[in-house]
C-alpha cells in the first residue's frame, strides 16, 4: 500500500494540526497529496472539483462542525471514507458520525493511531466498492437472465403451493397455443388430457406434501392445433424463512425438439454456475442409498478440484471435511431424520492445498414413502466473515492488553512523578524561609537536585520507552573512544556509589589506548546507564563490575553485581514493562520498573539482546554482544584533548537561544572560562549575527526557535561559511534528530538539559586551545 499514490482532502483550520496531520501519513511512507480547506466554502468548492481517496475533517471549525462536514461529504461523495481528527470531542459525539456515515475518528492528542485508521478507512472503502461492483454485476447478470428466459426455447413457469400459475413465459403461448394471460390463473391440469391430468395430480401432491423439487417429470399437454406435446418439467419449491412452501418455479422443455432443449439447459447451467460463482456458493447432491455425490462446477472450483472433476463417493467427500467438524455431519443427520426438515450449520473442508475454507452448509432432505432418500446441499464461502470475527476478537484482546498497559503506564508515572516533585516544592518552600540556616539551606538545595535528577530520569524513562515500543527510535552509528567512554561512565557515577558506600571498577583489555568502537554512541551508554543503575538500586554491599571481554572475538559488554540477585523463575518477569522481579523483594526500591525493559530494548535496535545470569542472594551479570566489525584497532592513537585544557580566553560566542532561562544558563558557563557572549532570540537574528560579526568563534544553537529553527539557520549559515563551528542544542534527543542536526551542516549535538562537562568538553574539541 505505501507504493500507492493517494489524494486526501484535509478539512483543518489550525496550522500546527495540519502539519502534524500530513507529517504523520508521510513518515509512515504513503505517497499522499494533501488539500486543505478552512472553512465551509473551500470545502465545498473542493469536493465539487477534484477527486479523493479520503476526508480528514477536524471536528469544531469556525463556521460548521463535523456533522455538517459529513452531511456535505456524503452528498457530493457518499463513496469516499470520512475519518474526524479531533480533540476530545466525547464518546456520544464519536458514536454519532459513525452511525451518520464517518468510518473512524482519531483524537489529536493520538497521532500515531492515524496512519492506522488511514490504512483501515482506504481498506473498507475498497471492500465497499467491491460489494458495490458485485451487487451491479449481479445486477445485469439477472437481466442477462430475464432476455435469455424470452428467447430461450423452454417455457419457464411459477406456480403458487396450490398449483396455479402466476408467471408464464412467452413460449407458453407457442407451446399450448394459448395467450400467457390466459395461462396465468390456471393450474397444469387445465392443460392435460382428463387421464393424464389425474395421473400428473396425483404425484404433485405427494411432492408438494414432501416439499421435494420436481425432477424430471414427463407429461402429456394439449398444444398447437390439437396436437399433443411431451413436456419435461423440472421445477424448485420456493420456501421462506421459516421453510413454508410458497410455491415452484419451474421449466417445461418440449423434448420433441431434443436438441434445442439440451442447448437451453447448457446456457441455463452457465448462467447458474455464474450466478454461484459471483455468490461463491455451490451446490450438491447425495443418493444416500448408493452413496453417490454430484455438485455444480462452482462447488467443484471451490474445493480445488479442475472443471468437471468431482468426488463421486459422499465417504471421499467428508473426507475433505476438516477432522474436528466431521462429527456436525453425524448430529445434523440425525436432526434431519428427527425434524424431517432442512439444517444449516457452518464447517470446514481442509484442501488438498492446506487452506481452509469455511462455508455455510444449508441441507435439504428428500423423502420417498417417508424414507430419506436424497440430501440436497448448498455451501456459501464465508471464509471471510470468519477471518472478520476471528480479526475482531484479537482486536478486543489486544484492546484489553492495551488497557491494562495503560492503566500500569498511569499508575508507574503518578507516582514516580509525584514522589520528586514532593521533594522539589516542598524544600523549595522552606528555602525561602529567613529561619532556615546555610547549613540546612545547603542540605535542602541537595535533597531539590536529588529529586530534580530522580524526576529527570523518569520522564526519560517513559521518553525511552515509547520510542522503542512505537518503533520511532533510529540508530546513528559513528566511532568513538572506547576508553573515553568507559571512562564517562565512571566519572557519571563515581559520587553515587561513593555515597553508598560501594565500589564501582571497569574492567577491559590491558591498554584500550587507540581502540574505537563504531555504534550509536547514546544507545549504548543508555544500555549502561540502566544497567549500572539497576545495580545500584538492587545492591546494597560490595561492588558493580562493567567493562568489555571478548568471546571468540566478539566483543560482549557486561555489568556485574553482588547485589541481591533474581530468582531463576522471575529471570523473564525483569523484561516486562513496569514490573520487577518481585514486588516482595523489590518494595522500597524507587523506580519507574522500566530499565531493564529499555535497556533489552535499546539492545534489540543494536541487533543484539540482554542475557541474564543470577544467582539469588549472591548477585547478577548482565551481559549483550556486538559484531566484531564494529571494533577497530588503529596502528597509531590520536589523543584526545585533555579534560582539564583550558580554552582560550576572550573568544566570543554567539549563542541562539529563545528561552531565557537557558541562555542565563549557557551566559554563566561560557563567561566563567572566559569567553565572550553575544545573543540571538531567533534563527533570523542568528543568520544576521554570524554575517555581520566575523569575530565570533562558535555558534551554540538551538533548534526550536520562533520565525526560524535551528536547522533552516544552520543552513543559511553554513550557505556562506563552512568553518564556523556550531553545536546544535535541543530537547528532542533521538537519533533521527542528531541525523538531522548534522546533515543541516552542525558540528556536534549536545542534548537538554544541557550537562556543563558535556558541554565544555565539545567546546574544547571545536575552538582553539589557551
């Protein structure tokens, strides 16, 4: 479907919400051409002029609502699907424009939902017009039907459950020499010798007391000038819903013209077997006596035998029937011989190709002197219907699976949200207090930044989480020290386990000196920031041991403990969202109960997985491979630039930045290792800045600006000037956004809140050195 190309009417009266709209269905990779109208008139002078696959209406706009959008889209286009993106417009209202005709509804605050509604609203569309094309087809195949039954040689008839006609075709009139005015209200007697007519009487009656079709049933009539005519007359009995006979509808051929007749009935079988084909239905029949079968050619088609090969045996036929149904043949037989009246149920054959096919089994029984003697069958394909419920209840499953993660999900964040928070405010309170002493003022400033990172770390957790169970979450590989980097994580977490009182080492190879590693950098020292954490939670003495080993030469990263370790039966239980290994053990142990979740899936992004050995009450390693390919050992080392470099003073940088917190922030920073700073508020006053002040050194630049972002000033920018340093600077921190931050022409990427020995440290590595 991504392949297809569509055209989408967007009814949107709100900039933001119409680029989210189209930034949506593109990302999800449909080839889409997007028109949007604002108001009622746009809307309409649209619709009357071009042609849409589908409608995305918001519900509440300036001069109409949904309902009037709706009302207007099915008269112009009652063909094209109608999907309502809205606020919260409530479940009554929603209910309402299903029931008026709108196939689905998406609430803003969903967007992801929309590229699946997109693919379900074009999908019942198609389906619809393939009903529509069917019912057309049936259509003109009943008038094919009607012109045939005019011209056809064989007088067609329907009689009502006494007997009397009440529809002749013309060639009654040539047939008995009569007017087919004068056929209608009379019975077949009427037209027969006095004996024959008593003969003929009698064995209608008995197969109008059975309600049995008329087969092959030879008699004697009057016709043209005296003569008399041998008809073979085969008719139906016409029953309604609740089996009552209405009547017969029959054919009369005059087998005198024995060729003409054979013809006749060959055009009528094709038309049947159409008929059936486009209703995917056949029908059969079984001689319970002989055991003998025979079907139409559609029932023989549908069962993947080639035209005109059948089974002949009703043992082969059950056969075919799916082993667990075969047994709904044996209790609605013994209902037939019970009720002495037609079953319907549904079962399965099992092709000879392994498909399942589902059907309809409609069974009408014959009797003869009050013995059962035939079964007449009709099998409809509703393979289909059953793959819709069977669709429909995997669907209420995962609707419930889906409420129960939500209700985890809101459960988990009021609490690790509100639990910091506490702390913030409420410290913050007394720290204005003129009472509260320095030492206590610095004691309290400790608590707020405890609670400040703790709160942090949630909202990244959850961040992570559904980046990773949505998909959205992109890797960016590059190289990197693999010694600095070991090295950033024990500088990261020094002062925690200092202040637990535990030991934290690394170990690797004797001399990592030179060794890069090439990977996405940030998913990897996530994986280790969740790992080491989790240990730090779950350990109370001795140490946390991280590094890298290598197994027949792939390198395989691990973090070992000496905490409390996990019992091997709740080794799995670690990786499912918002649950620990057990809530016995793990209660009072802070936590979102999402790292390991997103360290495993972070680990899956890297093609890798976690592996988990635990002793309980000893401890835990937790161990994930990489491709050897991904390890590089240079002849020479370059080395890095020195943590504790100075830079040189008096340089002047330019830092673009709206919000002004953050600027006080960065202003403070750069000002305390001596540069100099000067401001833009926007990407417009940034790009003007840089061209009219060739004294500045480096650009700290932030992506979401108002009049122009980070990226377009970027590249208006580096338009001019390719060696002006520029460190892109924003809360969106995924690696599609780093991607997108450096092919705009920035040289590094450092996320918010912005760490001060990250950020020193890119500066060190992009302007000259004291």
């Amino acid at each position: 479907m991504a392949d297809d190309f569509y055209n989408v009417l967007s009814l949107e009266d709100s900039d933001a919400d119409f680029e989210l709209i189209s930034e949506k269905l593109s990302l999800a990779g449909y080839s889409i051409t997007f028109d949007r109208a604002v108001n009622q008139q746009e809307y309409i002078e649209l619709l009357s002029a071009k042609s849409y696959d589908l409608i995305l209406s918001d519900f509440q706009l300036s001069d109409f609502n949904g309902f009037d959008a709706l009302k207007i889209s099915r008269k112009i286009c009652p063909d094209v699907p109608f999907i309502c993106v809205s606020g919260y417009i409530g479940e009554e209202t929603a209910i309402e424009l299903l029931k008026q005709g709108a196939v689905d509804y998406v609430l803003k605050d969903k967007p992801d939902k929309l590229p699946l509604a997109f693919i379900r609203a074009l999908e019942e569309a198609k389906l619809r017009k393939a009903r529509k094309q069917a019912e057309e087809d049936l259509r003109l195949s009943e008038s094919r039907l009607r012109d045939i039954i005019f011209s056809m040689a064989d007088w067609v008839w329907e009689v009502d459950a006494s007997g009397v006609y009440i529809y002749s075709s013309e060639k009654g009139d040539e047939l008995l020499d009569t007017s087919r005015f004068d056929i209608v209200g009379k019975t077949p007697f009427d037209f027969m010798p006095p004996e024959e007519a008593e003969r003929i009487k009698a064995m209608f009656a008995g197969i109008v007391a059975q309600k049995r079709p008329i087969v092959d049933l030879e008699n004697w009539n009057t016709g043209r000038d005296g003569k008399l005519i041998c008809l073979l007359t085969n008719g139906v009995p016409i029953l309604d819903g609740n089996g009552n006979l209405l009547g017969y509808r029959g054919v009369d051929k005059d087998i005198t013209e024995k060729k003409i007749a054979e013809e006749a009935l060959k055009k009528s079988e094709a038309k049947l077997n159409q008929a059936q084909e486009i209703a995917r239905m056949g029908n059969w029949e079984v001689n319970l006596s002989s055991g003998n079968i025979s079907w139409s050619k559609n029932m023989g088609l549908m069962l993947g035998f080639p035209a005109g090969d059948s089974v002949t045996s009703y043992d082969l036929l059950l056969q075919l029937v799916h082993p667990d149904d075969r047994v709904l043949f044996d209790v609605k037989l013994e209902e037939i011989r019970r009720t002495k009246g037609p079953v319907n149920f549904d079962f399965r054959y099992q092709l000879n190709n392994g498909r399942i096919l589902w059907v309809q089994n409609n069974v009408t029984p014959v009797y003869e002197n009050g013995e059962l003697t035939e079964l007449h069958g009709t099998n409809i394909d509703i393979t289909e219907k059953k793959q819709t419920e069977l669709d429909l209840i995997m669907a209420r499953e995962k609707a419930v699976k889906s409420d129960e993660l939500k209700s985890a999900f809101i459960n988990n964040i009021s609490h690790e949200v509100r639990t910091p928070l506490n702390g913030i405010i409420g410290f913050s309170e007394i720290l204005v207090n003129q009472e509260t002493t320095p030492d206590k003022k610095k004691l309290f400033l400790d608590i707020i930044k405890k609670s400040s990172n703790r709160l942090l770390k949630t909202i990244t957790d959850y961040m992570d989480i559904s980046m990773v169970v949505s998909g959205n979450m992109a890797v960016s590989a590059r190289q990197f020290s693999l010694r600095e980097f070991f090295d950033d994580l024990h500088r990261m977490y020094s002062a925690a386990f200092s202040e637990k009182g535990l030991q934290l080492s690394c170990e690797y190879l004797a001399d990592l000196k030179g060794v890069m590693l090439e990977t996405d950098h940030d998913v990897l020292q996530k994986i280790f920031i969740h790992l080491i954490d989790n240990s730090l939670k779950f350990t109370e003495r001795g140490k946390v041991v991280y590094g890298i080993r290598f197994s027949q030469g792939i390198p395989e990263f691990f973090v070992r403990d000496t905490g409390i370790g996990i019992e091997k039966d709740k080794i799995e239980e670690v990786f499912r969202i918002f649950t620990q290994a057990d809530s016995a053990i793990t209660r009072g142990y802070e936590g979102s109960g999402l790292g390991l979740s997103i360290a495993d899936g972070l680990a899956k992004l890297l093609n890798s997985h976690l592996v988990i050995r635990s002793e309980f009450g000893k401890g835990t390693e937790i161990s994930f491979r990489l491709p050897a390919s991904g390890i590089h050992m240079p002849d020479h080392y370059i080395a890095e630039t020195p943590e504790n470099e100075s830079i040189k003073e008096g340089l002047l940088v330019l830092v673009a930045e709206d919000d002004e917190f953050s600027y006080q922030y960065l202003e403070m920073v750069l000002v305390r290792i001596g540069l100099k700073v000067t401001r833009a508020v926007n990407g417009i006053e940034a790009v003007k800045k840089v061209d009219e002040n060739s004294d500045i050194s480096l650009v700290l630049m932030d992506i979401k600006m108002p009049l122009m972002g980070g990226i377009e000033a970027t590249e208006k920018i580096r338009s001019g000037n390719k060696e002006l340093p520029i460190v892109a600077l924003t809360a969106f921190v995924s690696a599609a956004d780093e991607l997108r931050a450096l092919k705009a022409g920035c040289n590094e990427f450092v996320p918010k809140p912005i760490s001060r020995q990250r950020l020193l440290k890119t500066i060190r590595r992009l302007i000259p050195q004291g």
